[in-house]
C-alpha cells in the first residue's frame, strides 16, 4: 500500500509545488515513485491532521509548530539547494520504512 506524503508550505501553493516536484523526480529516478501518494497544503490546514498522524511521511517548507515538529521533516534546503539529497534521503528513508 502507497505511503501518504503531504508536503506543506505557508499558502499550499507555491513552495509546496516546488517541494513536491523535487520529491517525486528523486523517487522516480529511485524506483519508489509508485510506492507514494503526494498530497499538498498549506501547514495552517494541516496541524492537527499531522499531530494525529493522517499522514505517513510530512515535508514541511516552512516554519511548523513546536508540538508536531519532530514529525516533520524540513523541506527547506529543496529550495536553497544546500542540504537538499540530505532531504531527500531521509524522505526514501521514510518511504522504505
């Protein structure tokens, strides 16, 4: 069964796009793209979905609250570019888990 993956930015919109995109062309390029169902949103819909644990594996683009951050993995170096396989790692990680 496909894994949950809900990427969250500020709006749902731009950030999370870019997020997503970046996920899914490293899942593909690692064979696991069918093993994940994408969802996007904005973290202000998302808190208590994620604080309940809706969602299987959560990349996070911006600032997330204190009490569901350790379910979060930040996102951010996929738009900054440093750090990035680093997150994407720990997204496979997550997929294979």
């Amino acid at each position: 069964m496909a894994k949950t993956l809900m990427v969250v930015c500020g709006t749902g919109i731009a950030t999370s796009t870019i997020a997503t995109g970046k996920i899914r062309e490293y899942l593909e390029s690692e064979g696991l793209s069918g093993e994940v169902k994408f969802l996007q949103s904005k973290i202000s819909d998302e808190v208590s979905a994620i604080r309940n644990g809706d969602y299987d594996i959560v990349v996070s683009t911006t600032m997330v609250p204190s009490e569901i951050k350790d379910k979060v993995i930040s996102g951010v170096a996929l738009l900054t570019g440093v750090g990035a396989q680093s997150v994407l790692e720990s997204v496979k990680q997550a997929v294979q888990a």
